[in-house]
C-alpha cells in the first residue's frame, strides 16, 4: 500500500500510558520476531504515523528507523506491517 509519512504526528498521546508509538506498534503487532524498519529493515527506532496515499484517507502506524523517519516521503509498505490508527 503507497502511505505517506507524516512527521508531525509523533507529538501525539499514546493511548493507555504506553510509553512510545514504537511500544504501542509493538502491542499491536505481537510478532516475536524483533520489529525492523518497513523500508529499510534496519532495527525499528519509531512507530511513525503514516496516512494512505490512494482511497481513503486512513491513519496507520508503521515502524521505521530514525533515517527514514526523518523523510516526509511516500513510500510502499505491505498491509502485514500497518496498524490502523483513530485519530480524533
Ligand atoms: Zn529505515
């Protein structure tokens, strides 16, 4: 799925005192693998908000390193990895 990243999300409050988006990704995904950056596969650093680029505009959490989540850029990802996400 194409999904953009969206920087200035990260300052949002991470429901029920989870520590990070990263942490809250990590609940979510229940893999017992260890999460890797859906662009890079290095180790994931963040849970970064990204929002879908064709359809409905919809908010998914997906893990990144800190490189790529330094760029506000599209960027595909396979549907396993997205957790969707209710923005108020
Ligand atoms: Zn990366």
């Amino acid at each position: 799925m194409l999904v953009r990243n969206i920087i200035g999300m990260q300052s949002r409050r991470v429901p029920n005192n989870i520590e990070s988006w990263l942490d809250y990704y990590n609940n979510n995904y229940r893999s017992t693998s260890r999460v890797t950056c859906c662009r890079c596969h290095s180790p994931a650093e963040v849970g970064a908000h990204v929002i879908k680029m064709q359809g409905t505009k919809e908010w998914y959490l997906v893990p990144l390193c800190k490189e790529c989540f330094k760029e506000e850029v599209n960027f595909e990802v396979e549907d396993k990895y997205m957790i969707k996400v209710f923005l108020m």
